[in-house]
C-alpha cells in the first residue's frame, strides 16, 4: 500500500541525522551478512574516494545492492534514488527513507532537480540505476535511461559507472537460487566538459555519457566473467 508522498527539496537537520544515524547502525551488516554471504569484492573504490559530489550508476540485478554501494562509497554516505511508490510504501517506504533514498515521481521525474542539486553541491555521492527497473540477477543489462547523465551535465558534475559481475559458485549445480559471487568494478570518472564541443545540446552530451556509462558496465562484466543468470534466463 501507498502513502501521500511529495518530493522533498530540502532536509530538515533532524532527518539528516537520522540519515547518518540510519546508515551508521546498517553498515555493520555488511560485514555481518552481506560481505560473507555475497563473498562481495570490490575494486577501484579510489574512483569514489578521491572526489567531490558526482552521480554514480550501476547495472541493476540484486535486492541488496544499495548495501553494495554503501560498502563501495564507504566511509561516504551514497544517496540513492527510487521510484516514487518505494518511498511510499508503507511497509518499507520509512526505511528507504532513513537510509537515504529520494522518490522520482514518473509523471514529473525533474521535480527532484533542486534537490539533487543541493547534494550535489554539498559534495554528496548521488545514485541511479539508469536500467529503471531490477532484472534478477541477469547479466545482461537493459539499456540505459540518460537521467542520471542529464543531471550529472545539469549540475557539472562527473558520473561515475559501476558494473556489478555476478560470478557462478560450485553450489547452484545443486542449489541454483542460492546468492551468486557479487564483485563490483569501479570505473573512471566521465566528466561534463569532456563531452562539450561548439553547438552541443545538453541531451546529446547526456546521451554520449549515458553510451560510454553502458558500454563499460557491459565490457566489464564480459572482461570479469560475468557469468551467472537465473535459469528463467538462460
């Protein structure tokens, strides 16, 4: 069930620290669960550490994966976008929004822009998973909506993409709906200017990050032998 839901363009103090507080109580469950359990890796995470606010994106595959990146972004505190109805809800609508994430309405999805913005400029991490919805544990990624390009063109900002490689384990022979490896692969910053020539729009320096975003999701998940699908998948 759905709950009455306005996109929020400021934070009051006290919602941010229950934010931190929120994030600082969840991140141990890292170590406790999801590092073991997922054998999670991570590499490039200097990508993430070295610079100021960015948008940052992945393929989208799990229903864990926000602790993916919280573990990826640590000791920084990633934000995330969501579809609108998940902070709505009212079963889990409360803890998407203590851990940090922001609804996007569909019929008006820049009504977030000033809120973006604000992180943005406070030098915040701000996620998407630019797929617009989850395919389960495939490793195939769909293709790429160029939202989180245009905000990160909109704000001047670098994007920053992150394939999540799914890696097969000698137990799905006999369990396969048991959790895959999960490893994640930082790549480079992409930065606004470097796709500004005479006479470009907007929407087409979007366009381009969102294809060069893409492309090194899927070459690196070939490259790192991303090999596990859900047998409906297969």
């Amino acid at each position: 069930m759905e709950g009455p839901y306005r996109p929020l363009t400021e934070e009051t103090k006290l919602h941010r620290l229950l934010i931190s507080a929120a994030y600082r109580l969840a991140y141990p469950l890292l170590w406790l669960v999801i590092v073991p359990f997922y054998r999670l890796k991570v590499t490039g995470r200097r990508q993430i550490r070295n610079i100021g606010g960015a948008v940052t994106v992945m393929n989208h595959c799990l229903y864990m994966e926000w602790l993916f990146v919280c573990r990826a972004a640590w000791p920084r505190q990633p934000r995330f976008s969501m579809e609108e109805a998940n902070i709505r809800r009212k079963d889990v609508g409360w803890a998407n929004r203590l851990m940090g994430g922001f609804g996007i309405p569909d019929d008006h999805p820049m009504a977030v822009a000033p809120k973006i913005r604000v992180l943005l400029e406070k030098g915040e991490l701000v996620h998407f998973f630019p797929e617009g919805y989850l395919k389960f544990r495939s490793q195939t990624p769909s293709e790429f909506l160029p939202g989180a390009a245009w905000f990160a063109c909109m704000n001047n900002v670098p994007i920053i993409p992150i394939a999540e490689v799914l890696l097969s384990r000698g137990i799905h022979r006999a369990a396969p709906w048991w959790p895959p490896r999960v490893r994640l692969v930082i790549g480079s910053p992409l930065y606004p200017a470097d796709y500004q020539t005479a006479g470009t729009r907007l929407r087409d320096r979007a366009a381009r990050m969102t294809e060069d975003c893409e492309r090194f999701i899927r070459e690196t998940i070939a490259r790192e032998g991303g090999d596990y699908n859900w047998p409906s998948d297969r």
